[in-house]
C-alpha cells in the first residue's frame, strides 16, 4: 500500500528556497540533497510508520 505524503504551502517553499540556496552556491550539492529528499519522502509514501 502506497500513502500520501502532502507539504503545506509553507514546507514546499521552505525545499525550494534551500535548494535554490545550495545551487547558487554548490550546483552538485543543490542536486544530491534535492534526490535525497526525493528518496526520503518515497520512503516515507511507503513506510510511513517506520
């Protein structure tokens, strides 16, 4: 069973704004944490309760 994982407006901003922090500083560390972030949040989709 899959779950949904929602963002309130406030979360979805607070992502962007880091990555686009990192990416001015570090385009490679934009990336890697932008994916991790993306892999944690499907592991969370799936294993919410772990």
């Amino acid at each position: 069973m899959s779950y949904s994982v929602r963002f309130t407006a406030r979360a979805r901003e607070d992502l962007l704004r880091l990555v686009a922090f990192l990416a001015e500083r570090d385009p490679a560390a934009a990336a890697h944490a932008g994916a991790a972030i993306g892999e944690a949040v499907s592991l969370l989709k799936r294993f919410p309760l772990n």
